[in-house]
C-alpha cells in the first residue's frame, strides 16, 4: 500500500488516502510517486495537489497527518507550529520555544504573550 497526502495551497495536508502499490508503478514496474500523484489526481482531480508519504517515516521524516504542513525547503512534513514565535529545529524538524524548557524537576506551559514558560506545579 501506498499513502499519499493532499495538501491545499499553502501545503497544509488536508487528507491522507492509502491506494494500491500497483496503481504506483512505472511501465518499468517500478514504484514511481509522479505516477501515485497521476492517479490521486485521476480520482479526485487534475488541480488536486499531492505527495507520497511513509506509514513507516522513511522519508519525508514523519508520516503526514491533516494539518501537518509539508515543507518544500527540506521535503518534510512538519507538525503544526505551536506558537508563532517558535522556530523549527532543521535537524530533527520539530518546533522549539525561543527559551529552553526548565529542566527542574516541575511542569510548565508557554505562554506566548510573555514568551516564557511558566510553572503549573
């Protein structure tokens, strides 16, 4: 089986439909995405926009779910950003917080409008 995701305009995933392995192959009878995206397309239409992604996050990072955004700049799928004034981590594409979390022992949540983290025990 194969997993594409379709996204919207601004490459936000907006659902993740699984077809056939065969229904992705080239004449050569290798798996091939330009061939998958063809087909979604033949299903849900020619300006539909797709990308193949991996159950098992063997590419693209991780496994693309609605509301993921796919990032062309690093052929990801990113989690939705948290915060606005978080900044993406490019080594292992996860949001960070400007201020690193508080490794005391206690829980904190962000708190965006101070940008810091404050304590909930």
């Amino acid at each position: 089986m194969a997993h594409f995701a379709k996204l919207d305009t601004s490459n936000t995933v907006t659902q993740v439909i699984v077809i056939g392995n065969k229904d992705c192959l080239d004449s050569q009878g290798n798996e091939s995405e330009a061939v998958g995206i063809a087909f979604c397309q033949s299903l849900f239409g020619a300006d539909t926009i797709w990308k193949q992604t991996s159950y098992n996050s063997n590419f693209r990072y991780r496994y693309a779910g609605i509301g993921c955004t796919y990032s062309e700049e690093y052929d990801v799928f990113l989690l939705p950003k948290p915060y606005p004034s978080w900044v993406l981590n490019t080594s292992n594409y996860e949001w960070e917080a400007p201020v690193p979390y508080p490794e005391d022992g206690h829980e904190y949540k962000w708190d965006e409008e101070t940008q810091s983290w404050v304590r909930i025990n």
